[in-house]
C-alpha cells in the first residue's frame, strides 16, 4: 500500500476523512459509504477503517477494528489509539479533506474530532456520545468540536440542543435493517419444537462478555429446571443458547457442557431464536434493541467489576437505568441487573414469575414494540448520508 492516497482536490470530487474504531463502527461506515456514493459517485474516502469500510471503497490508513475494547479495557489499546491520532492527524494535515466522519467511540473520536476542527475542516459525529448518561461535563467538547451530531435515539435531539449542539435524529440503522429481515419461519418453529416454553439466552458476541455473562445465566437455567421438576414436572421448557460468532463457540459450548444442562445452542443469526423464544435472557447492549423490536420479553443482565464500579462507574453515571429498552420507556419495563449483580437468585425469581405470567410476557412485549416505533424512521442511513453532503456543500460554498 501506498504512504498515501493519490488524491488531489477538487470541488467536483469531495474528499471525506471518516474514522471507526468497532465493528458495529465499521458496519455503519460502510453503510454510510455505500448511500453516499449513490447519491455522489465521486465522493471519495480515507480514514481509519474497518474491513467493511475498505470493502465499501475507503482507503484505509489505520485499522482499530482489530482491537477494539470495551469498558476499562481501552487502556490496553492505549498505545494503538495514540498511533491512530496521530497517522490520522498526518492525513488530515497532508490533505484537502472537505469533511470529517467520526462514528461512536467518545473517547478516541472527540480528540480526534479537535484535531481535525484545529485544521478548519468540519466534523460530522455519527450516533451522538452518550453524555446523557455519563459524562455530561465533556459536552463543552463535543459543542467545539463538532459541526453537527446524527443522533439514533429520539430524545437526543432535544438534549444536545438545549445544549448548544446542532443536533438531527436520523432514526436507528438497527432497527432500519431488522424491518427488512425475512425471519426463516421454519426455523422458528424448528427452534419451538417439543416445547411448551422457550427460553433463549444471549451471552454476548465477545469472549470477555460470554465470561461474565453465561455462567450467571447457566444458574438461572439450573434454578428453573429445579423449579419447574417440583413445580409443574411435565411441562417442557426448552432453553437455547445464542452463538453469535463462531470465535465464541468453543468458549460457549465448554461451559455448557461444563454445567451439565440440556441446553441447545443455536450458531449464526440469532433473529429466529429470539422470535421463538417467550422469554430471553440478554447482555446488555444493542441486542436488546433487537429483542424489543422482536417483542421478545427480556431480562437484561451484565456482570461486571463491582470493584471498578464503585470506584469509578456510580460516580460518573447519572441515570437511574442503565439498559436501552428501560432508558427508552424512562423506567423499568424489563427488569434489568447490571452493571453487576451479588446473587443470580433475584434473577432467578424474575425468571420464574415472567414464564409463569404469560400476561405479564403479553403487556411487556406490547411496551416493547410502543418503545421502538420511534426508533424506525425507515431512512436512518440514507439521512446521515445526506447531512454529510449538505456539510460538504456548506464547506465549499
């Protein structure tokens, strides 16, 4: 590869930096890429780049994807995020770029996001920080840095620009994509067999996840199949495990085997599981978003340091919920156990109760689909894609 791209300026050929440091990150870029590109062909792009985004036609001068981290762990990618601003700032320095792309990830993106304003180019933030929750005394940053926010979640609008930031709600790319999925029916009803209740547990797609998420869930299952044996011994309840990528397959299949429960596990797609299920048991993240699309009753669970929690997390949080389907609902429309939990016995009560009560399940997946409506404008990427052309033409006029 080239030390750098052949790219000239010029007003009929816009240039857009563009910056993704997850996979989720990348996915968007590339999504974005593909709109603008069909709206204006000559569009081009650099920046530090995914898979996905290099396939969509960005040339990429830095790949974060391959480190991604969450919560504390992005202290151990410290010294890849330092490299990244900087060979980003070189580029940003070396070339006429007409706009500035930075997809989620605050922390690396909103110094990366001062180093191109510092330069005079104009900076779009794709899915707003969530300063709502966290870390509102950086908003200051954010109305410096940023020419104009994509918010994803309808109340962000109105929050950021009684904050001084110009602010669009675009709609949810998420939920945009899960209302175009065909669901493999015969699969659902494959996933249903045999059984009177189905119970599907979402662990997570990465190994650090999985291990702090299914061993909780794996003595939720043993303390319901112990229930159900004295409770209601004939009634079948069938529990299926999500298998979200293959790298988290052996990690997954050694702890259930290691539990010795009857569990299922279900590789790929996890959209039919979740359909079939009458309950799940769910990380906490963007996936939830997808079982209240679904209205799939949920109970959302994470278990992470209690130590780093309370030493940092409960000074810096300011919700009183912290999983998205609650903060959408403004209360607690499914229960939720996070960002810890002492005991997985309340969890397990919770269990019990919901697939005892199927009107509970019934009044629960009707908030769920009332959350999400708003979620699904139908033209999420195709309005961030046009908010950047409109800066670009802004830019150059």
């Amino acid at each position: 590869m080239p030390d750098s791209p052949n790219y000239p300026h010029s007003p009929k050929k816009p240039l857009v930096f563009i910056s993704a440091a997850e996979p989720s990150a990348d996915r968007l870029g590339e999504a974005l890429i593909e709109r603008a590109t069909r709206i204006c062909p000559e569009i081009r792009f650099v920046g530090v780049a995914g898979p996905r985004m290099r396939a969509a036609g960005c040339w990429s001068i830095f790949d974060m994807t391959r480190h991604a981290a969450m919560l504390l762990g992005v202290f151990g990618v410290i010294g890849k995020a330092i490299r990244m601003q900087n060979t980003a700032e070189r580029y940003l320095r070396r070339y006429h770029f007409d706009a500035a792309v930075v997809i989620d990830s605050p922390t690396l993106h909103l110094p990366l996001a001062g180093r191109a304003q510092a330069i005079g180019i104009p900076v779009m933030y794709y899915i707003a920080p969530q300063m709502w929750a966290w870390g509102a005394h950086r908003i200051h940053k954010l109305r410096s840095r940023v020419d104009r926010v994509a918010a994803i979640l309808p109340f962000e609008e109105e929050y950021f620009k009684n904050r001084g930031v110009d602010t669009t709600f675009v709609g949810h790319p998420l939920i945009d994509r899960l209302a175009k999925v065909t669901i493999d029916r015969d699969m659902v009803r494959t996933l249903r067999a045999d059984a009177e209740l189905v119970v599907g547990l979402l662990p997570g797609s990465r190994k650090h996840v999985v291990s702090e998420v299914l061993p909780g869930q794996l003595e939720i299952v043993q303390r319901v199949f112990q229930h159900n044996e004295s409770t209601s011994p004939t009634r079948r309840i069938k529990f299926i495990a999500s298998v979200a990528r293959p790298q988290v397959a052996p990690h997954i299949e050694s702890l259930i085997a290691a539990s010795g429960l009857p569990i299922e596990m279900h590789p790929g797609n996890h959209t039919e599981l979740i359909e079939a299920a009458d309950l799940v048991l769910v990380a906490s993240g963007t996936v939830t978003l997808e079982v209240a699309f679904l209205k799939t009753p949920m109970i959302v669970m994470y278990n992470a340091s209690p130590l780093v929690y309370n030493l940092i997390g409960r000074w810096m949080i300011t919700i009183p919920h912290l999983s998205l389907p609650n903060i959408l609902a403004e209360r607690e429309l499914v229960p939720e156990f996070m960002p810890y939990y002492k005991s997985t016995e309340p969890i397990a009560q919770r269990t019990i109760e919901l697939l005892e009560n199927e009107n509970l399940r019934k009044e629960m997946a009707c908030e769920l689909g009332r959350i999400i409506a708003p979620l699904n404008t139908g033209r999420a990427e195709e309005s961030v894609a046009r908010m950047l052309l409109d800066i670009i033409e802004t830019n150059t006029h």
